[in-house]
C-alpha cells in the first residue's frame, strides 16, 4: 500500500526524555524520506511541533488541522496547509478525511482520545485504514497490558487489538502499515 498522507497524533508536550523528541523528529524524517505528508495538529507545541518542523526541514509537506479556538491561542509556524475549523469534531473528521494511515507517538490525553477513536471507528468497519502506535521504549506497553486484559475479560475482541500495529523505530512501523490491511471485520461481527 502506497501512502499519500499520515495522521500522526502525539503530545502537545515534549515529554520528560530526550529519545521522545528524536523519535519524534525521526518519524518526520522518515515520512519524507517516503515522499508522505505529514497530517497534524497544527501548532507549534512539544512534539508535534518537533515532527512537523522535522518535516518542513527536509522539504516534505506539512499540514495542520486546528480547532478556531486553539489557533487564536498557540503559536504555529509556516506549515504548507492550514485548516481551520470549528471544534475538535470536525477537525477530527479532517484528519480523518485526508489521511491514509494513523500514527500515534506518545502523547497525553489528548493524543490517547485521537488514536482511540480512529481504532473505534476500525472495530466498527468504517474503514481500512491502518493504524499504528509507536512504542518508544515501551511507552505504550502498559496500554497493551489493558487492552489484553479487556480481551481475556471478553470487552474487546484479539482480531481488533491484532489491527493495531506497534513497532519502536519509524522505519519498522511504515514497513508494517505498508504491507497490513485492516481485516473487513466489525464488532457486531460473531
Ligand atoms: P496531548 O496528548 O494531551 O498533549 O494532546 C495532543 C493531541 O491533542 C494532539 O494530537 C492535538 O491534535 C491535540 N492538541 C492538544 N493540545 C493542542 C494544542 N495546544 N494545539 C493543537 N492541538 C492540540
């Protein structure tokens, strides 16, 4: 599967450790080097701000999608598009719109939120599209923990914790959503 745009969501944070934001600026580097643009946040906070500069540095496209109210207040810089919309609803669906595939790096609350939905959104068969997480030194195992656990205590299905790719380097996570297609299966599915 080729690639045309991906969604990466991340923390509007830097994170307490340096290896965040050199993944971060890595995974920028990587998209370029894939001839991918990069769909986010806009803004020009903590990691996001990292991957979407490592982006523009390299030459690639960057392009943000943001909330009216956000955009008053934070700073973003130059990006090769700008959307804005009206609430966080709609910049979701953007997101959603113009991209092929879905990153998540770490990242708080809200960058749990975005992942979430989009893989809700695959458990019910409104699309395809793949979506992985990268692990930056286990960042996201305890997650797994949960999700297994929501498995073995009958709340999520395997196939659906199955779709969600994890690998530790930017290389290896567009290698395993290049090659991984979202299996046509729903939750209502027995
Ligand atoms: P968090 O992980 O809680 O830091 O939230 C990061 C995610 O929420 C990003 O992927 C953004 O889409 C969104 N977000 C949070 N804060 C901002 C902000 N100040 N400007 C733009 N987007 C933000």
């Amino acid at each position: 599967m080729a690639f045309k745009k991906i969604c990466v969501f991340c923390g509007s944070s830097p994170g307490a450790n340096s290896i965040y934001q050199d993944s971060a600026k890595n995974l920028g580097l990587e998209l370029v080097k894939n001839n991918i643009d990069l769909v986010y946040g806009g803004g020009n906070m903590g990691l996001m701000g990292i991957v979407s500069q490592a982006v523009l540095n390299s030459g690639g496209r960057s392009i943000g999608v943001i909330p009216k109210a956000i955009a008053d207040k934070v700073d973003h810089h130059e990006i090769s598009e700008l959307h804005i919309v009206k609430n966080m609803h709609e910049r979701k669906q953007k997101m959603f719109d113009l991209s092929d595939a879905f990153i998540a790096l770490p990242g708080g609350f809200g960058t749990l939120e975005e992942i979430l939905e989009i893989i809700t959104w695959a458990q019910l068969g409104f699309h395809q599209k793949p979506i992985g997480l990268m692990n930056i030194e286990g960042f996201f195992n305890s997650l797994f923990d949960f999700f297994n656990k929501s498995v073995t205590q009958k709340f999520i299905k395997s196939e659906h914790v199955d779709m969600i790719k994890s690998e530790s380097t930017p290389s290896l996570l567009l290698k395993a959503l290049k090659t991984y297609q979202l299996p046509k299966l729903d939750k209502w599915q027995k």
